[in-house]
C-alpha cells in the first residue's frame, strides 16, 4: 500500500517536498500528477520528480511558482509513481495537496 501524506501549497509559490523514506531507487524513473478528483480527466500540474539520493531513496516533488500561481485554490489528489526498467508501475506515496490562495500577486 502506498504511504499517504497530505501538503498544504501557497499558490504562487514554490513547493518542495522531501518524502525522507529510504529505499534503493537506481534504475526507476518517476511521475507524479495531481488532479481535482480521481474521475477528472485534465491533470491540474504535473509534479517534478527529481532523485536525491538514489542509494537512501530520496526524492524530492516539486512545482515552480508560476505553475502554482496558475492553479485554483482548493483540495487536489496527487501520487508518486515509480517504474522499473521492465515497465511494471508502484505507486509509492498518494495524497491530498490543498491549494491557499495567494494575496500578494
């Protein structure tokens, strides 16, 4: 079973993420999206997936601020999915990120 978090973002600004868990991640590629609800059919942003440490498995998910500046405020779904060089898709982490309205803009 996937781990679940939840992320509180401010629109129009950067968010980082380190998920800290630890397992080995050389060899996988990874994606990550969010959406409103699991039945839309347009993805709200795709998260960046960059690989820290490959031996301790750390990745961090990121989004830059004019992508987030161009999301509206509210509760989205997201995950984490890992793939192997065999094709076969984990989904690692899954959760709820709440978008806050910005006032400075």
């Amino acid at each position: 079973m996937a781990q679940f978090i939840e992320l509180d973002l401010d629109q129009g600004a950067n968010l980082i993420k380190d998920d800290g868990s630890v397992l080995n991640i050389a060899n996988y590629s990874f994606t990550s999206s969010m959406r409103k609800s699991f039945y839309s059919s347009s993805v709200a942003a795709n998260l960046t997936v960059t690989v820290a440490n490959t031996s301790n498995g750390n990745i961090i998910l990121s989004l830059n601020a004019a992508t987030t500046s161009n999301i509206k405020a509210g509760r989205y779904l997201f995950d984490v999915k890992q793939i192997d060089n065999s094709s076969v898709t984990t989904r690692l982490v899954e959760g709820i990120i709440t978008v806050l309205p910005q006032v400075t803009k």
